[in-house]
C-alpha cells in the first residue's frame, strides 16, 4: 500500500496543484496557456528522462546543461552547412551521445566518480560552445528550422510533444522490456551484487550514458529550433530541474527507483509552478523558493518512509 500511495502521489499532487490553478486564475484553462506549458516544458523533460536512466543506475549528471547547448550549437552550424532539418536532427543527438559516452568513460574507467566526472565536463562542454561560436550564437538559419519546436502535427499535436512521447516510450521500452533496463535497476539497487553476480556493469553503464546525453542532445536541438539560434549560453540550471523532476516523480539519487512516467509528472509539475506563478504575479524569484520547498519536501518524506521500513537504518 505504501509503494503505492507512492506511485500515486507524483499524479495527486499535479491533480491538485492543476485544479488550484485553475481556480486561482481563470486563464490557466485557456489552450493557448496550456499549449505553452507543453512547449516550455518539454525540453527539460525530455532531458529528465535521460536522467532517469543515469539516476536509476545510482548515477548522476550534472553537464546535461552545457552538453544541450553544445548539441544545439553543432546542430545549427550543421544546418548552416547542409540545410538538412533531419541531419541536423541527427548532429545533435550524435553529439549529445559521443559527450555522454565521454562522461561514462570517465565513470567507468577512470573510476571518477559520476558527479565529480560530470561536474567536470559540465565546465568542458560550456567552454566548447563558447569556443566554437567565440561567444556569439550561430544564426542566419532557415525558418522551417523554427518547426521543430513551434510547429504543429495534424495541425493540433505540438511537434516537441510528438519529440517527447517517443523519447518517454523508448526509454519505458528500455528500463522494462529489455536486459538494460533489468541492469539498470538492479545496478542502483546494489552495485557490489551486480558485479558479484558476473555483469558487465560498466559497459551497461557506457550505455546508459550515452543514451541520456543522446536524448540531451536532440533536447538541445529543440531549444536551439525555439530561438531559431544555436545559443552557447543556454541550458543553464537544467541538470538542477532534471534532477528535480526524477526526485519529483517518485525517483532517488541513491539509485534504484524511478520511473519514466513519473519523471514527466514531476517535470509538469515544475512546469505548472512556473506558469502558475507568472500568472498569478508572483516574483520569479519566489518560484525558486517553492520549487526549492517541493524537492526537500519530496526527499524528506521519501527518507522518512525509508526510515520507518528500514529500522536498522535508523539505528
């Protein structure tokens, strides 16, 4: 009953949060609101479900930020080059994956751990982007580019939604259809087990890696088609809001636990503060206090439950 009144709570509290909004403003409901919700939001979330595998695996992430802008800065200047919507689609997801393989080799083989490897290349790839632009965006695009974000799909389904449905469908294929996925879990559960038991855990971990820096990088493709512009400075904070939206969503940074599904609730519910807020008049600094609150919240009734089942632990 516990587990789930867990699973339940990330849709509770959207339920909730989503019914005071609509009573506190009466444009919250408006489809245009609603639709901008669905386009802000995407980006984020489609890196948290990157996220989710890494956290799953009782890793982290903290370079998603700098690798989306340095994916969004290799998709334009392809675009510059080829005029190929599809070629750049697939520059930034090569990209976002070559970086997040890089960051699993730091893990793995050079048994760095994950956040300090991570918070590493976080300072590398910003400075790429910055290098490669001297600073400045990559513009002069062509305006179909601008589709992939504002663009729509049997003239209702925004195309970025379209984006995240396959990526959240993919990776609820992975983590439970498939041999990585079973690892992934069992890898954030107990490690020594893991490799007790004869699995290669760091080439699973290689894996998982470069599919979240895969699905960073096609984020960062969107964000760049949003602003029409390969920006070297975007992405800022976001390996904070994808951390959140996995602890939001039912998940752990000890690994373990998590689901996609629960990802994307928690993503939406940052979401629906954000907008919230801005409607209602509330300063935007005051968004960072209440989204700061939610996650100690969340992570501090998460470890009392584990106290209260885990005795020994509370010993």
């Amino acid at each position: 009953m516990t587990a789930l009144l867990k699973r339940l709570l990330p849709f509770t509290s959207l339920a909730l949060l989503a019914g005071a909004l609509a009573i506190l403003s009466p444009n919250f409901l408006h489809t245009a609101n609603l639709v901008s919700i669905l386009r802000q939001t995407t980006v984020v979330t489609i890196i948290a479900v990157g996220m989710t595998l890494v956290m799953i695996a009782g890793e982290i992430d903290l370079s998603v930020g700098s690798l989306s802008a340095l994916a969004g800065v290799y998709a334009c200047l392809s675009l510059q080059h080829t005029l190929s919507i599809t070629l750049t689609v697939l520059t930034g997801i090569a990209v976002g994956a070559f970086c997040g393989l890089l960051n699993g080799l730091a893990a793995t083989r050079l048994h760095v751990p994950s956040f300090i490897a991570t918070l590493g290349t976080l300072g590398i790839f910003r400075g790429l982007a910055l290098l490669t632009t001297h600073g400045l965006p990559v513009t002069d695009l062509p305006g179909a580019f601008g589709q992939l974000a504002d663009g729509t799909l049997l003239h209702w389904i925004p195309i970025p939604v379209v984006f995240l449905v396959s990526v959240a469908l993919l990776a609820q294929y992975l983590l439970h259809r498939t041999r990585l996925g079973r690892y992934c879990y069992a890898m954030g559960s107990n490690r020594a087990a893991c490799i007790h038991s004869g699995i290669a855990t760091k080439r699973y971990l290689l894996g998982i890696f470069a599919l979240a820096g895969g699905m960073t990088g096609l984020a960062g493709v969107i964000e760049a088609s949003r602003l029409i512009s390969g920006q070297p400075t975007t992405g800022e904070g976001y390996e904070l809001d994808a951390i959140a939206a996995v602890v939001i969503g039912g998940g752990t940074l000890t690994g373990g636990e998590g689901s996609v599904i629960g990802t994307i609730i928690g993503s939406f519910i940052m979401g629906l503060i954000r907008n919230g807020t801005n409607l209602l008049g509330i300063s935007p600094f005051v968004q960072r206090i209440i989204i700061g609150v939610v996650i100690v919240a969340v992570v501090g009734m998460d470890e009392l439950r584990r106290l209260r089942f885990s005795p020994a632990e509370a010993r």
